[in-house]
C-alpha cells in the first residue's frame, strides 16, 4: 500500500457610531472574502454533519453534483488516471477516518473480532485505525449497520475522490501545492513549486489539519483509506458514471485512497489511487465509512 427625545451629547456621539458601524461592516466583508478564499475555513463554516449513535461516526452531508474525476496531463506525479465526467448523488461520508476508539466500541459490542490492529506504539483513542484489512473494515460496517439500522457502507472511487475535492479542480484540495502544515505526509520531498515539510514517521489524531471546503479531515495524508471499488489501472472502461462502485466477481485488488503519513505528497493528489489486496495490512492504512442518504 504504497480538516448585531435626542441630547446634545447623543448628536456628538452620532459621528463615532457610524464610522465604529462602517468598520464593523468593512472586517465583515474582509471575513467573507476571507471564508471564500480560503476552502478549509469555507468549509468549516457551512458544513451540515449528523450522528446516528454516541460511538457512531460523524457524518458530512455531500451535496450531489457533476465533476471530472482524475487528473490533467499536466499534473506533477499523475498515473493512468484519465479524466472522465462522473455525476454524484448527495451521500454522507465520515467526516474523519475511522478511529482507534471507535473500532474498540466495535469490539465492546461484539461486532469485531479476530486479529487486533496494531497501532504501532503511536496511541489508539483518536488516532486513525490502520493495520486494518477490508474484511475488518466491513465487519465494523456491518456492526454499524445493526447497531443503527442505516446503510452505512465503504464509499466509491467516484464519491471518495468527489468529496475529496470538493469543487477543486487543482491536485490537492489546498491548492496546486500542499505543505506539512496542511497535511501528514512524508515531507522529505516538495511537490511542485511547494516546500520541504517534516516527516513525522507517524499517524497523528484525526483532525489536527484543516478540513477542505466540504468540512472533510484528512483526506490527504494520514493513513489511505479502503474504497469499495475493484482496482483496475486507469479505470475500467464501463465504470459507473453515477458515482457508483466498480465491483468485479473476482476483486483480485481494491482500490485505496488518500496516501499517508508514510507517502510522498504526490501520493496525496486528489485523483492519485493506489491498491491493495482484501487481506493487507499496513500501519499506513485505514478507511473512513460512507453512508447511504435516506
């Protein structure tokens, strides 16, 4: 596996109240654009998030829309990854990637079991769960779906990169250029015209970046995340155009998603895919969950 009668002294005092009124007014606009310029705080303000249960995980409402999935020619470190024109229905998805914690509720209520995930010495609480395989994945989904009576369900290729990008057309959701202040990755190397960063060698708790403009943490970096789709390099010709799954009888490889603390930032492109088989298990890979709209 490779974030409202006069006096003498009211009439003296009219003059300071509209200019403290217009300057209240200017930082008002200046915020504005402020939010509008910037996707992280956009995002953060305007997102609609729901829970269906106290262990559950945070849901983000994805509105439904049209995109180009995959990457330009001119994008730095691209794969066979082809651009083609994909439509989106709304669904949520975790609005962080499936923690530690959250996997150890699962196994209080007997909905996991089998080998423990390692969490590598790092801490388990609100770290991101890796070590995990696509079987362990869909047992905690499926512990969750009893648990709520809902459709929780790993996401699609389409959906996963979709909300990824969350309107952006640019490699990552920041921008043209991602940095270690936005992002955990191996920063030993730069992307583009962007900076060296650190290498913290480690997940760190869900949440410690900026989220993109649909309130989404972690979708660069962290650890990858499992995606319900078979893998087939540069897409298979009669993928869903819906935003649906690519499944195969014989899924030799899944798709995974994201990159980690582990990768270089060319890893962390929004349109960047990876793969492995249902039976890996990596300290660099974990999964967030989807869930059906109703």
């Amino acid at each position: 596996m490779i974030g409202f009668g006069r006096t003498a002294k009211d009439t003296a005092m009219k003059p300071l109240t509209l200019v403290s009124l217009l300057a209240a007014l200017a930082m008002a606009v200046a915020a504005a654009f402020l939010v509008y310029e910037l996707p992280g705080l956009r995002g953060a303000s305007s997102v609609r998030s729901l829970k269906d249960c106290t262990d559950c995980p945070e849901m983000v409402v994805i509105p439904a829309g049209p995109f180009m999935m995959g990457s330009p020619d001119s994008e730095l470190f691209r794969g066979l990854e082809p651009q083609h024109r994909v439509t989106v229905p709304s669904f949520t998805l975790g609005k962080y990637e499936v923690t530690f914690a959250q996997w150890d509720a699962c196994v209080a209520g007997g909905g996991c079991m089998g080998p423990a995930p390692e969490d590598q010495g790092w801490g388990r609480g609100n770290r991101p769960l890796v070590d995990v395989t696509w079987d362990e994945a869909n047992a905690y989904i499926d512990w969750l779906n009893q648990k709520t009576g809902k459709k929780y369900r790993l996401p699609s290729e389409a959906e996963w990169e979709y909300a990824a990008r969350a309107g952006t057309t640019s490699a990552f959701s920041f921008g043209p250029t991602i940095t270690t202040r936005q992002a955990n990755y191996d920063g030993t190397t730069a992307f583009g015209e962007g900076p060296v960063g650190e290498n913290r060698q480690q997940t760190l708790p869900v949440g410690s970046f900026p989220p993109n403009a649909f309130g989404l943490y972690d979708v660069h970096g962290n650890a990858w995340e499992w995606i319900e789709d078979c893998f087939v390099d540069g897409y298979a010709e009669d993928a869903p155009k819906n935003g649906g799954a690519y499944r195969l009888r014989d899924c030799g490889e899944h798709v995974v998603r994201g990159g980690s603390w582990a990768d270089p930032p060319g890893d962390l492109r929004s349109a960047a895919r990876g793969s492995a088989t249902f039976d890996t298990q990596s300290p660099s890979g974990g999964f967030r969950v989807a869930r059906t709209v109703e």
